[in-house]
C-alpha cells in the first residue's frame, strides 16, 4: 500500500526534497534569486542527515566543490540562476570530461547580465547546451510543476549517477516559486541509482577503462583506488594524452554514451494531439499557458494539441518530426526569442509550418496570448 504525504510545497523546497531523496549529501552555492530557498533548505536539512551544506565565495567555487564532493562518493548539487550559470560554465566541461557525476540547477530569471532578477525567463536553453567549451554530453531536465520537480530531480541524480555526467534541472523562476500540493513518496517507492564501482583489486584499476555500456567503473577517493583526474584529453589512466586517435575516441564516447542512451530517458507529455492540427511546443512555466490555450482553441474548434518536452536536452528529434508529419503548423511558445524554436524549425520545417511566440519582459506567456497569436478569438 502506498503511503504518501501531501504537503503544499513550493518548486524549490521540492527541488531539495526530491535531491535528499535520491541521495544528495553535499551541496555548495552561492545564493542567487530566484533559486536562493534550495541554497537555504539544503542549510537547514543536510546536516541532520549527516550530509555538508557549504556557502562557497562565487559560481566558480561551487561547481568546482561539488566536483570535489562527488569525486569523494557523495552525491552532489549545486543551484544557481543565469549568471551563476555562466560562471560554472568551464567546471561543467571539466566535470564532463573526468566524467564526475553531479547535478546542477537553474532557476532561469530575465536575462542578460543581471537582467531581471527576481523575474521568469526561459534564456539558458541553449546554454544549458552549449554553455561549455567543445564537444560534450548534454543532459537537461525541464519539470513544469511543484511535484515535477521532486520527480525530475531524483531523475537528474539518477542520470548522473548511471552516465557518469553533469545533470543540469532547467527550472523557470515561475515553477521554481510557485506553490502547489505535492505528494511526498516512501523512499521504498522510488527508484535510486547509484554509480557503478569497480570490482576489480586496486591494483588493476584503470579508471577510464569503459564496459560494453561506454561508462567506467567509478571508485571514490579514499577507497584505496588511486588514479588521476585530468580536464585535459587522457587515455584510459587518466593521465594527459596529444595522440589524436585517442583524443577523438574519448571525445566521442563521452557524447555517444548519452546520447545513443536517448531511449532511456526521453520524458515528453502529449496532450489532444491525437486529431491535432495546430500544434503548440512548449515547456516549464509556459507549458501550462499552453495547455490553457489549447482548450480555448478546442473550444473554438480550433484542433490544438500539446507536445511538451521534459528532457529539453538531448533534443526529441524523433518525437518532434513525428509530431510534424500530422500537424499543418506548428508554434514553440518559449520565454525567450527562439531558442528552442530554431531546433524544432530544424527537425520539423519540410513537414509543416513552424513559427515562434517568444516574450523576454519578464512576464510568463499568458493562454491569451498563445491564443491570439494562432489566430482564436477572431
């Protein structure tokens, strides 16, 4: 029998919830709105867990600690927003090339530079992506509710944990503050992953030595296993490597082991798409504007339907063009001016028509609006 817990729980206190759940034992940060609450939770929480909560001087410092923290066998997060974001930007490429397992959140706020503080936004997408320097794996999570975010977060440790790679939650400041009833899991109910060890004696260790799945045992720190951790191109012992041949092989298995794994982990929700001749893409806050206006629309008797993508990283290249092939037009409604838009033009343009609502006041994308710009309430 299931026993579960409702709480009203705003998206960043469920953020922490759902990290404590899947593990997470050590966080460092540096508050910044609108995701200074999972800094402040994690504080207050952590430490009755035997876990580490660490307020580090900057960005830099607190995705370089977690890196430390999961390098020790510690299941580690770190939150931030744009900016913050930004300045993590070369450790997330440092953490993907040593392949250390973390997770990292964005709650997105107006952009650029400083921007709108305290505002919603959806502008990191593409940096969540291609933030980072070179060729790497990408793996980005976008929850569009209260109870989302708990599920997604223990997804995003799983995923890091079973990829061996940095995990970033894209949140919105719109579900990042809202408030919403969520029901709290049996931790027996949900499902954990922890990273692969090695078995072998330590003395036999290769520590970059891949299985038939593409991803290295990984050992601890101070489990006896010793072996180096390098961001510069290496070999299967980790040590620095110029050869070209291995160069590019280790470069491609850190992208194909996630995204030759899409399968495992492409989370989508449809809605009335079944008859859907306008089709309207959208994701966090704003998808649920989207859903709005795709009922305005029925009513109207406008066929609208939904494709709403959670793992907004790798890109649903095969749902989107399956979506394309029934739909007249298609409208991504974004927080943005087209981020994520140019991405779906490019997989669904020879199939349908594709155009973009795109808002960067600070403001979510109303029903209204979507419904306007498709052409209802004529």
């Amino acid at each position: 029998m299931s026993n579960k817990v409702y709480k009203l729980v705003q998206g960043n206190e469920a953020c922490v919830e759902g990290a404590l759940a899947a593990g997470m034992r050590f966080f460092a940060g540096y508050p910044i709105t609108p995701s200074t609450e999972i800094a402040e939770i994690s504080a207050e929480k952590l430490p009755a867990l035997g876990g580490r909560f660490i307020q580090m001087e900057d960005e830099l410092a607190s995705m370089a600690a977690i890196i430390g923290g999961s390098l020790a066998g510690k299941k580690s997060m770190t939150a931030t927003s744009g900016p913050g974001f930004s300045l993590m930007q070369e450790n997330i490429g440092y953490a993907a090339i040593t392949e250390i397992p973390c997770v990292v959140v964005n709650v997105q706020r107006g952009g650029p530079s400083t921007g709108l503080p305290t505002s919603p936004a959806q502008g990191d997408v593409m940096q969540a992506k291609w933030g980072t320097h070179g060729d790497h794996p990408a793996i980005a999570l976008t929850p569009n509710s209260v109870q989302e975010t708990y599920e997604y977060t223990v997804k995003a440790f799983n995923l890091a944990e079973k990829y061996r790679t940095p995990v970033i939650l894209l949140m919105d400041e719109t579900v990042g503050h809202m408030r919403e009833k969520m029901a709290f899991k049996d931790v027996s109910e949900i499902e954990i992953i922890d990273r692969k060890k090695p078995t072998c004696k330590t003395e036999d260790y290769v520590a970059y030595r891949p299985d038939e799945d593409m991803i290295p045992p990984m050992a601890s720190f101070g489990e006896g296993y010793r072996y180096h951790v390098s961001g510069l191109t290496h070999d299967e012992t980790g040590f620095p490597t110029n050869n070209n041949e291995i160069s590019e092989k280790l470069v491609k298995r850190l992208v194909d082991k996630v995204n030759k794994n899409l399968d495992d982990f492409s989370y989508y929700e449809e809605y009335k798409l079944e008859d859907a001749e306008i089709v309207i893409i959208a994701y966090g806050g704003v998808s649920r504007s989207a859903k709005s206006a795709v009922d305005e629309l029925r009513k109207q008797n406008i066929k609208a339907g939904l494709f709403r993508p959670i793992t907004i990283w790798p890109f649903l290249e095969k749902q989107v063009n399956k979506v394309s092939l029934n739909a007249k037009e298609i409208y991504v409604a974004e927080m943005n001016l087209g981020q994520y838009f140019l991405e779906v033009e490019r997989a669904a343009c020879k199939n349908c028509t594709v155009k973009n609502i795109g808002k960067v006041n600070g403001e979510l994308i109303t029903p209204e609006e979507i419904v306007q710009a498709i052409g209802g309430n004529k």
